[in-house]
C-alpha cells in the first residue's frame, strides 16, 4: 500500500482566525509504517475566540501522540482511546480558565494500515471515500440537521442553509466522557480508493457532486486545491480544511 496525500487548511473570506487543525502522521521508516499505520485527522473547534483554535490543536496533537505510541495496540482500540484523551485534556483545560470554557471540537481520524481502514468519528467533519468512481460519505454528522436529515425532516439541500446548521450534537471537551463512532471499521483498502476529511467549511458549500469532480483524475494537491477555492468562490464563511489520501498498489 503506498498512500499520496495532501492537505490543505484556509481561514476562508470572512473569518480572521483559523480554528481548524489537521494532522497527517506517516511515519518515514517502512518497519514503523507497517507497525503504527498512517494517520490523518481533521479537527474543527469551537467556542469562543481562543478556545476553539486551542481545542481542535489540543484533539490533534493527542491522537498523534497516541499514534506514536501504538506500536502493537489494536486501531479501533487506539483510536477510542486517543479520542478519550483528547476529550478529557479539552474538557480539563476549558475547566482551568474560564475564558475557555465549554471549548470543543469536531475530530475525525482515519488510520490506513495493513490494508485495512479505521475510522473514529465526533462531530459534524466528514470522512468520504471514492471507490470504482462511487462517492460515498462514510461518517455521520453530529448535529441537530444531521439528525433532521436521518430522520426525514428536511433534505440535505435544506441542511445547508438551516439556521440551525451550526448546531453540534457531540464534540470533544464539552463533556467529561465521549463516545466515539467507528464506523464501519475495520474496512478492506483497495488500491484506488481515494479519502477526503474536510471540516464543514467545504461541505456547507460542496455538494456530493461537486466532491466527486475535485476527486475524479486529479491528484491530492489539485483536489485542495480546487475544493478550497470552490468554498471560498461560493462564500468562504467559514474555515475551510482537508485531507486527501489515494491508495496506490505498492
Ligand atoms: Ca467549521
């Protein structure tokens, strides 16, 4: 399995800090590739002018710690457990200053390793993967539209422009204990695949559609790219961060 990736966070037109975060954590020797697995995440904090930069910083720096000492440890396993850690050092650093109380943020991680793919999942960030020219989002938003869409209330084109949009259901540091989707994981990796993370700052904008064109033929770098750019070309209100892996045969 060789991965070719790319990543790319923008503050969007209308915001003045970027409160997102992303990390992608490959490790450079072959043996500790095998052994740990590549991992992205994407974080998207909220909650006040510094608490959200803080809390999504705080929910990535800890999951790539936790990756770098996983040597070994299950993924699902990790993952749960590196999201609880993030959870609880968000929620202990909101309780310690009240300028940053109830701070919290989105994470999405997705650990490619083996061949196979595990997901971890809180908040409204999304995971996709495109597979045989099919785009399919894999991860289910936590959030009051997210829920209205899945129960038949309003359609996803409704969800869009909901006042209620920004509303989360779950997210880390907010509470004292988390729990956290996996879905669908463990999952066979087939060269081809291609995965996209992306805050709410693309999706708010693009369409499954206007996904899959950015995704079909071009490589990572010119994804961002043309995904960023359609964002900010549509509003940019918000800040906009991807990740983009393609899973080539080795
Ligand atoms: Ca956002």
């Amino acid at each position: 399995m060789r991965l070719e990736y790319a990543t790319q966070s923008d503050t969007g037109r209308v915001r003045e800090n970027n409160e997102d975060c992303f990390g992608a954590f490959v490790p450079d020797e072959e043996a500790a590739l095998r052994s740990r697995g590549a991992l992205f995440v994407v974080a998207d904090g909220m909650g006040g002018h510094r608490g959200g930069e803080i809390a999504s910083r705080i929910a990535v720096r800890t999951i790539g710690q936790a990756h770098a000492d996983s040597d070994g440890v299950e993924p699902v396993e990790m993952l749960v457990n590196a999201f609880g850690e993030a959870n609880a050092a968000i929620y202990e650093e909101a309780s310690s200053d009240p300028g940053l109380m109830g701070m919290g943020t989105t994470c999405t991680a997705l650990l490619l390793r083996g061949g196979h793919g595990h997901l971890a999942h809180v908040g409204d960030s999304r995971a996709y993967v495109r597979r045989g020219g099919v785009l399919r989002q894999i991860t289910q938003d936590h959030s009051l539209v997210g829920e209205m869409v899945r129960s038949g209330i309003i359609t996803d084109e409704d969800a869009r422009t909901h006042p209620k949009r920004n509303v989360i259901t779950r997210s880390l540091g907010v509470q004292e204990s988390i729990e956290t989707d996996t879905p669908d994981s463990p999952f066979v990796v087939e060269a081809g695949d291609t995965f996209l993370l992306c805050s709410d700052g693309l999706t708010s904008y693009a369409q499954d559609d206007d996904i899959d064109e950015a995704l079909e033929g071009n490589s990572p770098v010119e994804t961002c790219r043309a995904l960023v750019d359609l964002a900010n070309a549509r509003g940019g209100r918000d800040n906009i961060t991807l990740v983009v892996v393609i899973v080539h045969e080795p």
